[in-house]
C-alpha cells in the first residue's frame, strides 16, 4: 500500500489541467480558479484624498491656534478641486480628493470655524491624515495569481480596478455515480437488507460545494454490464468521473475490475484509515477515482485525497493545506494507516467520537473537523495533535 502522501503524489504528478477558460462576470466568478493574472491597470487610490472630515490645508500656513484663515473651497467626493490658494483652507470630505496646494488634513474635531474663518485647536504632522495616490494598489502591480480560486474580497479588489469580468477555468466536469443492489433512494420504502444511498448526496453536495459541475449517473446495480454501460457513459460525458463502492475485493465488487477493461487501474489501495480500498486510473482517457463504500470512508478520502487531484485538474495552484495545531482531549494508540478521526473542537483541545467505524456518518457531523494521526503515532491526552476543521477543505 502506498503512504497517503504517496497517493496523492501520484496522483498530481499524473494531473492536467482539464478545462479551457472563459471570461465570467465579477457577479459569475466567486469560487472559480483564475485562469490568468490580474494586472493593475490603474493607481489605487487615483489621486491623493482626504482620509476623514475635515479641513485641506497648507501645513506652512499655520501659524497658531488663534489665528482664523479663511474658507476658500468646499470639496466632496467625486468632485475635482481647484488648487488650494495660499492662506486658506479647504472644507472637504471624506474621500474626496486633495486640492493641489494642500498638503495636510486636519480633522473637524480639532478645528473650530467661525463666521467662514477656520483656527486649528490641534495642530498634526505634516501629511496628516491623506490616503496617497497608489497607496492601496499601482499600476503595473500582479494583484491576483493565476490559479487561485476567488474570494468575495478578491471580487471587490477586481471591481475597485475596473473589471468587470475575470478569466476563469471552465468548471471541472464531474461524473458521479453510485454501485450496490443495496442501494436506495431516500423517500422510498427499504425492505431488509437495504439500505439509503447517503454516498450519493454526500458526494454530489462536496462536489458542488468545491465548484464543480456535478453530473449525477445514478447508481449502478451489482452487475457487471450495467457497471460498464455507465462508466462508458460517463466517459463520454465528464472530465473525471468518481465512483463510490464497487472497488474493494469482493466477487460483487465489479468497479476496478470494468475500469481495469476499459482503461486502467494505476492505483489500488492507500495506507489510510478509512478508506484503503481506493482506486485511481482512467477509463478510456477520463481520468476515474473509485472511492469505498463505507459513508465515513467516502468523506474522508473525498476531502483527503481525491481533493487535491480535482482541484489541480480545475486548475487550482496550491492544493496542500497545513494544519493547525491542537490539544487532544483523548488517547489513541497508533496503528501501521494513517488514520484521520472525527473530532470536535472546544476550548480546552479537540474531542474525540466515541466510534470511530467506518460506517457511523454521524461521527462527521458531531463534529468540526479531522485530527490527522500518523503511522504508529501514540495520541496522549494533553500532547498536540494535527487537526484539520472542515472549513479547511473548501
């Protein structure tokens, strides 16, 4: 078996960008991976502007706190000022622009006007309280990098340039398709032996959640023919195609053996816990990741391993992460998988669920995150641990 760092190295060293790009509006573009640069094409503040309320002046003016110099312009934002004649001052305003001539704001609290004369109480240092020309952003400046995927506050740094659209990557096309005669869907009545399809809407809702565009195949029956029809069919529609159930060991586990078929099985089994049997390969070209069955094992590999390979086929730049560094309120010896535990956190450190199979999903949802344990690691109460909260992973 392959380390899980191991794994995923195979994984990005065998990734492509798979998707083209477009230019999107700014309203279009939250989420999305830039697919270019975003350059500067102007200053940042464009010109010199008042930082608060207050009065323009020319510092060498002033001579004291007695002496009224008189009110020659009154300025507001998105006004362009005269120049400031010497021996007055200008009334002006947030954010509006600093007359030439001026060279100092003094805000209103520390200024007393009478009868159109002006006497400052408290005298700042020369340049007070002026935003300069560039200060936030200048042209020429690289202010996105290509390969990012775009915030909310990236979005108002585009528009406060000017853009009104950005160039993204296309959304990565993503087949998503459940095996297992087990299987059914929820709102229908189960009889012994089945069970609901959360796999399904866990994956599809992460997926989403990440950005891409989602195609749902549906769930394939334990048979092998019915498995090849839709793998082909997904194949031929979605850039990667993820699977759930199907590649473990079992005589009714025909996923890796179709995949195998039609393209290849490259990767078959990693060193964690859980979700060992997984597989990555290619079905006729569409790369393919087979994820296990179990509900928890579908979470963890999805946000632990299959992410970084589907990030950097949406053209993503930095996939890794580094955790934070917590107190573990419990005690766990290590075993030869790394092992990721469902965890919550407190004040005092991180908790540990009490069950950690496979197959209890609401260990997921208890919590907030992953504590990341490593091969043969011993977890003592009260010694510091990995820990990756969810939030870490979108």
């Amino acid at each position: 078996m392959l380390s899980v760092n191991e794994a995923i190295a195979t994984l990005l060293e065998g990734s492509n960008r798979l998707v083209k790009s477009e230019d999107v509006s700014l309203d279009q573009a939250s989420g999305r991976t830039l697919a270019s640069d975003i350059i500067a094409p102007i200053d940042v503040p464009p010109a010199d502007n008042s930082a608060m309320d207050g009065y323009a002046i020319r510092f060498a003016d002033w001579q004291d706190s007695n002496t009224g110099i008189p009110i020659t312009l009154r300025i507001t934002a998105g006004t362009v000022p005269d120049p400031l004649e010497q021996g007055s001052v200008a009334r002006i305003f947030t954010g509006a622009e600093v007359p030439p001539g001026a060279d100092t704001v003094v805000m209103q609290e520390h200024c007393e006007e009478t009868d159109g004369l002006v006497r400052v109480l408290k005298m700042p240092a020369r340049g007070a309280n002026i935003r300069r020309r560039g200060q936030d952003l200048s042209t020429g400046q690289k202010v996105l990098a290509a390969g990012q995927r775009l915030r909310p506050q990236d979005l108002g740094l585009a528009a406060s340039l000017g853009f009104a659209a950005v160039p993204v990557y296309r959304r990565l096309r993503v087949a998503v398709m459940s095996t297992g005669d087990e299987l059914r869907e929820p709102g229908e009545n189960i009889q012994p032996g089945q069970i609901y399809n959360s796999n399904r809407y866990t994956m599809k809702a992460q997926l989403a959640a990440w950005g891409f565009e989602v195609l749902d195949m549906g769930v394939a029956r334990d048979d092998p023919a019915i498995v090849r029809e839709m793998m082909s069919r997904a194949a031929e529609q979605a850039d990667v195609i993820i699977t759930s159930g199907g590649v473990s060991v079992g005589e009714e586990d025909h996923v890796k053996a179709v995949v195998d078929s039609l393209g290849s099985i490259d990767l078959w089994r990693i060193a964690i816990k859980p979700g060992k049997p997984f597989a990555f390969g290619q079905v006729g070209g569409t790369p393919f990741l087979g994820l296990p069955g179990n509900p928890v094992s579908v979470f963890v590999t999805l946000l632990v391993v299959a992410r970084p390979y589907l990030f950097a086929c949406q053209g993503v730049a930095k996939t890794s992460m580094t955790p934070a560094r917590h107190m573990a309120r419990f005690e766990k010896k290590g075993s030869k998988r790394e092992d990721y535990l469902r965890v919550r956190a407190t004040d005092t450190g991180v908790e540990l669920f009490p069950n950690l199979s496979s197959g209890v999903l609401y260990s997921t949802t208890w919590g907030d995150g992953l504590v990341r344990q490593g091969v043969g690691e011993d977890i003592a109460e009260g010694g510091t641990v990995d820990f990756l909260p969810y939030a870490m992973f979108n």
